[in-house]
C-alpha cells in the first residue's frame, strides 16, 4: 500500500464562506473545503503553479477537517451602494460611516480547527510544512504542527469533514471554481467519525 505524507494545520479560529452567503443575517461556516479553495491553498504553498494554472490540484490528495465549536461574532457590512467617500483637508469624511445601509451581521467562526493535508511525496509535504495557510479569511491563520508518514487507511481513521470533489450527477453544488472562469463546482460530504471534537 503506498505511502502519503500528512501534514496537520492548527489554529484559534477559521471560517470558510458558502457560496450562498451574500450578506445574510445569519453566516454559518461551511465544514469543508471546496475545490477552488483546496486549489487556492495550494497556490499559497506551490507558488510554481500559479504559472500556466489551469486551476487543476496537482500536489494535495486528500483533506480532513474538524474543529471544536462555533462561536457567533458579529461583523459590520454595508451595501453596494448608497454610500459616498469624500477627501476633505486631507482626512477622509466620515459620514459614509453613518450611512443607512450599514448593517450588522452574525457570522458563526469554527473554534480550534485543525486541517489535515496529504501529499503524495515527502518533498512536497516538507515544503508544506515549513508554511503557515489560512482557509478563507486572511486573519484566520493555521500553523504546522505535524509531519506523518501514514497509509489511505490510517489517514481513514482521522475524524473529519471532507468534501469529495465529483461531477454534476452523483454530488450537490458547492460553488464556483474562480480557478476555471466561474465554472459550477460539486462534490459529496463524507463525514467521518466525529468531526465536532470536544
């Protein structure tokens, strides 16, 4: 049986968008990574392959991810429009920030995720691990804190969400490929143990 090498991301908190989610009252993070995030983090890690990308992941086989909770924090947003931002005496007019449109919103965070990405090679899994990833938002880092060599039916036995990437017929949509000019993604839910960990 061969071997993949693992590599497990920890942080505070993460939060992963749905695709859904264009300012509802209420944001839950979604569980799983979709393809064009998977690809997206694998950009970060593989710089290289930013060149001539076709938006194909070509270094990550496989994910797992859980976490411990969610906690609920609130966030400003506003609207597309209705509001205006003006220079005045060189400091920034601040009556945009009065504007109507502002709105208040919940957006529920994953508490202590952890991510677990494999690799086919050792290589790749060394590089990888000298990195830091963030799954959506750019403040919500995961740092490396192991490097296993393992077989597929030990990285079974990880507890977690993870999103098999499929086509149109045997899986649901899940979003967007930004990677692939916006082409329809889908993919099916495999939950494994127990992905909410104590």
């Amino acid at each position: 049986m061969e071997k993949i090498y693992v590599v497990k991301y920890t942080g505070p908190f993460g939060f992963i968008k749905p695709w859904t989610a264009v300012r509802d009252e209420e944001t839950y993070s979604q569980q799983f990574l979709t393809p064009s995030i998977v690809a997206g983090i694998e950009r970060k890690l593989f710089p290289e392959l930013l060149k001539d990308d076709d938006g194909e992941i070509k270094k990550i086989v496989r994910h797992r991810l859980s976490y411990c909770g969610l906690t609920s924090q609130q966030e400003k947003t506003w609207s597309k429009g209705g509001f205006k931002k003006e220079k005045k005496k060189d400091t920034l007019d601040r009556e945009y920030f009065k504007a109507k449109n502002i709105g208040i919103i919940n957006r529920a965070v994953m508490l202590n995720p952890e991510l677990h990405l494999a690799f086919e090679t050792k290589f790749d899994a060394e590089n990888a691990f000298i990195q830091n990833i963030c799954l959506c938002r750019n403040e919500d880092i995961l740092l490396p804190t192991s490097l296993t060599e393992m077989d597929e039916d030990e990285f079974e036995q990880i507890d977690g969400f993870e999103l098999a990437f499929t086509d149109e017929t045997n899986g649901f949509k899940v979003g967007h490929n930004r990677f692939k000019d916006a082409t329809e993604m889908f993919g099916e839910l495999k939950v494994i143990g127990n992905p909410i960990r104590s």
